[in-house]
C-alpha cells in the first residue's frame, strides 16, 4: 500500500509517503526547536500553533517529494498518542478530514511504537527483539515480539534519558536541546573526570531512574567557584554522558541475558548518542549479541517510522473510526486496543 504518515505529537511536524511499510519515498520533517529554544523547552501552546501553520506544507511537500499526488494514497497513518495533545490533535484531524474526504482507510498509532519499529525500514531484524527506547519522555525496555506485540520490562522510574540530558545542558548553560550539544563535547572530554552516580545499576530490575544524575549534576555545578567552561565542562559532559550511557547499556543487556534475546533494537532521539551507539556494540559482542540502532534522520520524531505498524494494521484489515481521539499518555502493551 501506498500511505501517508503524519506525526505531529511534539515539536516536530512531519508526513512521510512510505510504499509497503518498508520503502520511504518522502519524509519532511518541520522542527519547531527554534521557536521552544527561548524558552528552555517545549511550549504545549505554541506548538500546537507551529502544528497549525506547518501542518499542509509539510503534508504538500512530503507528496512532492515523494512524486505521487493525493489520488495515489491509499491509506492514512497518524500518531494518536502519547504527546501533547494539542499538538496531536493537529495531526490527527488531519489525517482523519484526509480520510474522510478521500474516503481513505485510516489508522492511529503509539508513537512509541513507530520508534521501535523504525529501525525495520533499513535492516531485516528477526523478532523476538528487545526494544530499547530512549528519547525525551521515554526510558522504556520492551520485548517485542512481533508488531502490535509488546511486553514492557522496565522503565524509568522517573526523568526520561533525553529529558536528563536536555536538562543537564540548560544547568551547564547549553541550550536546548541539549542531548546533542552534550554528546558534541562529551567527545572531547574525559568521561572518568568526575564520578556521577550510576542509579538502579545493580538492582535486580530492568528500570531506570534518571533524576538523581541530574541532581548530582547539579550539585556538583553548585560546589564550583564560579561558571563551568573549556575542558571542565567537556569533562563534565563526558562523565555524565558516561553514567547515563553505562546504566542504559548494562540494564539492558542484562534484560537481554534473562529474557535470552539476543537483538537489541536501540529507538528514539537518544539513539543518535555516539557515546550510546558505541557502548551498546560493544556489550552487544561482549554478549554475543547484535545491536541495531535506526540511520540518525529515523532516530528522532518523523513520521515515515509510522510507515511499519500503519501498513501492518491497515493491510489486516483494520480501520480507525472517524471519532478516534489523541491520547496524552497511553501504554504501549496496551496500544492493541486502539
Ligand atoms: P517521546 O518520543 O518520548 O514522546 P520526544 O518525541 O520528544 O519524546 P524524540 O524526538 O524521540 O523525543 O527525542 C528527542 C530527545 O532526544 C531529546 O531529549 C534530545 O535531547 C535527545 N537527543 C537527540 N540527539 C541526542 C544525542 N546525540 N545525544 C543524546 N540525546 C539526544
Ligand atoms: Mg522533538
Ligand atoms: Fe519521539
């Protein structure tokens, strides 16, 4: 089938036209960092405005680009939850008033779940696999046993990692978002420099918990004499990039050892880490295992990773009612319901 993906849950509006639920031929994605990044995060109400006013460019280019027009589409799939739901609604009634004008089969997926599948599009990658999604409201380990077949293992108990990292980089004066100003100058740091805690590390679960590295940080920024800056703060970065990439690493292949899954499917933002990416193939032959991470451009919100699930349910037959609603937080293992 040919479809059209829309995703509009946080600050980034994207559609995509993706054929069979594997080959992407257009994937737009209008980030709205610029206008959150004064702010210091994102603004529920003036992303649900940017959703407004970019929404049919976005919709327009990605048909463009993909080279086919409106009449070729033959379903639509579109993030119903979990996110902003102002910022969801936007998608949503769109893709729903697409539907209904050309009476268009239409399907409303868990956000997650397109990040879990993403990495599907570019690898062959057997299930069963264990999910790790990192983005910024996300720390969650899931078994996946097929699409729409998800068992959450573990979670975090409190901040998501790309929420740590964002707010580790506004304490350091960094800007948002922060994840990747950080993993720019963790690069050149020294991640043994300074000890942060590694939380729940040894705790015999798969869950996380995240805040009491930021609150360290913190700490640790508070007992400075004055402002962090040059090889301090290229320490700083690298050693709690370090602590966060170490938990993540270890937890999960400790879930891969005990559920005996052998692929880790690493999904979200956070997935772009280098720190992250290097780390996880390193356990993944320590374990005897593969690791497979999404191309950067699949890694954060798009909407072609909606391509996956969209084409599985739309393909069995499955139709979404016109009276379908966004969702501000929704359970993945519970996302069969939809
Ligand atoms: P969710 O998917 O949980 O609803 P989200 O959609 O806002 O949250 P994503 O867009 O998947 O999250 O990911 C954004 C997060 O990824 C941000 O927190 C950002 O800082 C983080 N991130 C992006 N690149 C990197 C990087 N190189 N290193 C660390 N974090 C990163
Ligand atoms: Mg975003
Ligand atoms: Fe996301």
């Amino acid at each position: 089938m040919l479809l059209l993906c829309i995703e509009s849950s946080c600050d980034e509006t994207s559609a995509a036209v993706v054929r069979d639920g594997r080959q992407i031929l257009s994937n737009v994605i209008a980030s709205q960092v610029d206008v959150h990044a004064r702010y210091g995060g994102v603004v529920p109400e003036l992303a649900s405005r940017k959703h407004v006013e970019a929404i049919s460019v976005v919709i327009g280019e990605a048909l463009e680009r993909a080279g086919v027009d409106l009449n070729a589409i033959q379903g639509v799939a579109v993030t119903r939850g979990p996110g902003l739901v102002g910022a969801l609604l936007v998608g949503l009634s769109t893709a729903k008033a697409i539907a209904f004008a050309r009476d268009l089969p239409l399907v409303g997926l868990h956000h997650i779940e397109g990040h879990i599948l993403a990495a599907l599009m570019e690898q062959e990658i057997a299930f069963p696999y264990l999910a790790l999604a990192v983005s910024g409201g996300h720390t969650h380990i899931y078994r996946v046993d097929g699409i729409g077949r998800y068992q959450g293992l573990g979670r975090t108990l409190d901040d998501a990692s790309g929420e740590a990292f964002d707010k580790v980089a506004k304490l350091v004066g960094l800007g948002y978002p922060g994840g990747v100003l950080i993993d720019r100058l963790a690069a050149q740091g020294n991640p043994d420099a300074i000890d942060f805690p590694r939380p729940l590390l040894h705790q015999d679960n798969f869950d996380f918990s995240f805040s009491g590295i930021k609150t360290a940080v913190l700490n640790y920024v508070r007992r400075q004499p004055g402002p962090i800056e040059g090889e301090h703060l290229k320490d700083l970065a690298a050693s709690f990039q370090k602590a966060v990439v170490e938990v993540l690493c270890r937890k999960t292949w400790r879930a891969a050892r005990e559920t005996g899954l052998e692929r880790v499917v690493v999904a979200g933002g956070v997935a772009c880490n280098s720190g992250l990416r290097r780390m996880m193939s390193e356990m993944a032959a320590e374990n005897r295992g593969q690791v497979f991470f999404p191309s950067p451009g699949l890694c954060g919100d798009n909407a072609a990773m909606l391509g996956v699930a969209g084409e599985h349910y739309l393909a069995a037959g499955y139709r979404a009612p016109l009276d379908l609603n966004a969702v501000a937080s929704w359970s993945l293992d519970r996302a069969g319901i939809r």
